[in-house]
C-alpha cells in the first residue's frame, strides 16, 4: 500500500473517530429494554384503568343542562360550587366565562330533571344564597342522545387519525417505519386516555381534540427521528442497526428537546392562566407532550429493532442491468 493510501486511510479512521465521539453523546438504546417495560407497564396500566374505572366525561358527552348567570361583582367559583352542593347539586362544574362575574354552570343528567326549569331553579338558589341582582344568561340542555353521538364519533375520529398516519408513512417510508409509527401513537393516546382516568379529570370535546393534537404531534417528532435514520442507514456503511439508530437520535436529540420544551412553557402558561375552560385541553396536551417525546425516541425505535430494519429494507431497487458495464465492440 502506498504513503498516500496510508494517509487516506489514517484520516478516514481519524474522521470516523471524531464522529463517533461526537454523535454518541448519549446512549439511547442500551437502556432500550428498560424502556420497553416501561411502556410495557404504563399502556397495560392505561388499559386497565380504562377498563374498570373508565373516564369522568364532560357534559359534551354525557348530556345534562349548562347554565350561564351573571353576578353584580366578581365571584369565586369554588363558592359557588360548595354553596350549590350543600343545596343538593352534586358533581357539578363551576367555573369562570369571559369576565370574573360571569359563571358557567354544568349540571349533569342525573340532576336535572325537568331541563326546561333547571335554569329557574339555579338561579332561585343563587339569588337566595347571594342577592336579587344573580341573573340568567342562558340555559342549555345537551340530551343524552347527542352526548352518545359525540362520544362514538370522538372514538371514530382518533380511529381515523391513526389508520391515515398508518398510510402516510407506509407510503413515505417502508412497511417497518409505518409499524413503528403507528405503535408510538397508539401508545401515547392510551398512556394519555390512562391519565385522564388515573387523576379522573374531566374529558370533554377539547379533551378530545387535545389527543388529537398529540397524534400529530407525535408524529412530527417521529417523522424527523425516522428521516435521519433513513439517511444514516444509506450513509453509514460498517455500523450496525441499532448503531444507525443510536447515532440519527442523538443527532435529533437537540431539536427534539428544544421542541419540548417551548412547547411545554407554553402549554404551563395556559394551564395556569387559562382557567377552566382549557383546563382539560392543556392537561391532556401536557402529558401527550411528554410521552410523544419519549415515545419518538424509544417507542418508534424500539419497534424498529425488534422487527430487524437493516439497510436493505431502504435501498431503492436497481433497474435490470443498470449497474452491467457496457460491452467493449
């Protein structure tokens, strides 16, 4: 071998030296089994929580009456739900609407009765707990018909999302970064659903739509992660799969931290200042957040090892006779 294949060869050893030292900063996969028990124990937990206690939905679904009143200067809700239950109105939602002396009232089914007069009748009870000046804005009745409705559609619709990603990536990618995809979503809408029924926060239609938004944004995470391994695998030669894997995640792993974070400052902020009205939303978006990030890196990957992704699932097929040298006249 000749001084200059020799230098080639030292500075390509060098360069891969520096790469290594460089990419692997964190070792994602060698704790890919701890992670898998994790998600293991955490959907298994969800389901089960699912199954015997079963979600605290929202009047959106359930039905019952919604109430609106107005009161001459600005109100505690919490007062006014404690008063309301000593005069026998269990399990309703009080909470501020548009300004401090506005409030909205949900009452479920069971509570209601005559739903044309349960307006008449809150506002007895408040004007005799807190004046004459209590008005009434409005009173709603959502019957249980169309709570059945939204609640079978909802069911559809998180259906729908997750069979339509299922297409999308199986059209991007191979059938094996499909799989994987689609496992990472439906982990993190079951671990979020559990968390609604571990802590039995309230799931209404922006509940809903939260997880809806958690499907897609765990599937950008996912996207960007499955992109960079796809380029590794084509680009790295002597590495092993789950060394293609280690090193594409750290390479995404700044991205998909900064991305977490901001995204998780700004759901806090609205958690907090919010109120009640988004309450659900933020709460649901918080915790798909975190999982989504935690599903991107181990859950997607973690498929993709156990189905055994090589480099030749994502070679583009040759042409017959394509790479055949022409032959001499």
């Amino acid at each position: 071998m000749s001084e200059s294949d020799q230098d080639v060869d030292r500075r390509n050893m060098e360069k891969r030296q520096r790469f290594w030292e460089f990419e692997l900063a964190i070792n994602f996969m060698g704790i890919r089994r701890i992670a898998t028990m994790l998600s293991i124990v955490l959907v298994v937990g969800s389901i089960a929580l699912l199954g015997f206690r079963g979600l605290n939905f929202g009047l959106d679904f359930t039905g019952g009456t919604l109430v609106e009143v107005q009161f001459p200067e600005a109100i505690e809700p919490q007062a006014v739900r404690v008063q309301l239950e000593r005069d026998g109105y269990e399990n309703i939602v009080v909470q501020n609407f548009g300004t401090p002396r506005d409030l909205l009232v949900r009452v479920p089914p069971d509570l209601v009765g005559d739903e044309a007069t349960i307006g008449d009748q809150l506002l007895r009870r408040l004007r005799d707990a807190y004046g004459a000046d209590v008005t009434l804005r409005r009173s709603e009745f959502v019957g249980p018909t169309v709570g059945d409705e939204l609640r079978e559609q909802g069911g559809l619709a998180m259906l729908a999302a997750l069979v339509l990603v299922m297409i999308y990536v199986l059209f991007r990618f191979s059938g094996k970064f499909a799989i994987g995809a689609v496992v990472a979503l439906a982990h993190d809408v079951i671990i979020v659903m559990g968390a609604f029924s571990l802590f039995y926060w309230s799931f209404d239609l922006p509940s809903l739509a939260a997880v809806l938004a958690v499907i897609g944004y765990s599937l950008n995470d996912t996207i960007v992660i499955s992109d960079r391994i796809r380029e590794n695998f084509r680009r790295l030669r002597r590495e092993t799969p789950i060394e293609v894997i280690n090193i594409s995640l750290n390479q995404t792993f700044g991205r998909t931290l900064v991305t977490s974070l901001t995204t998780i400052l700004v759901l806090g902020v609205l958690f907090i200042f919010g109120g009640q009205t988004v309450e659900g939303f933020s709460e649901a978006l918080i915790v798909g957040v975190l999982i989504g990030t935690y599903s991107s890196i181990y859950v997607a990957a973690n498929v993709l090892v156990a189905l055994g992704i090589d480099r030749e699932d994502l070679l583009v097929p040759v042409k017959e006779g394509a790479d055949q040298e022409p032959l001499s006249p």
